[in-house]
C-alpha cells in the first residue's frame, strides 16, 4: 500500500473513532479559544496603550499651555 493510501485508511479509521473525534473537537476549540483570548488581549493592550499616549500628549500640552499662563478653563476648552 503507498503512502497517501495509508494515510487514507489511517484517516478513515481515526474518523470512524467517536473518542478521538471527540479529542479533535475539543483540541480544535481550546485552540480556537486561546487564538480568541490572545487576540482580545492584544486589543485590550493596545487601546491601553493609544489611552496612555493621549493622556501623555495632553500633560504635555497642559504643561505648554499652563507655561503661557492659560486658565485652567481656557485648557479645558482646548482638550474637548
């Protein structure tokens, strides 16, 4: 018998198995689950991170705008 016509018959018979179709089922959705946590991770981070760089950037203009004797009111304006 080739190769591919074992593999066929190897397939076939792992197929026919309710056990281990049961396993691939399972495998196939913790690593879909795991794709899907990661991914809503990297998310999270990255709003995370665009949130800490305007807040950044902000302090830096309060800063620019405090130095040229803004009011607190006049920044305010400015920021919304």
């Amino acid at each position: 018998m080739t190769q591919p016509n074992k593999t066929i018959v190897m397939l076939r018979t792992l197929s026919a198995d309710e056990k281990t179709k049961q396993e691939t089922y399972y495998r196939e959705k913790r690593l879909h689950d795991e794709a899907s946590a990661l991914s809503s991770a990297r998310e999270e981070g990255l709003a995370e991170g665009r949130a800490e760089g305007r807040a950044d950037r902000d302090n830096e203009l309060i800063e620019k705008w405090r130095k040229k004797s803004y009011t607190d009111e006049q920044i305010k304006e400015l920021l919304s």
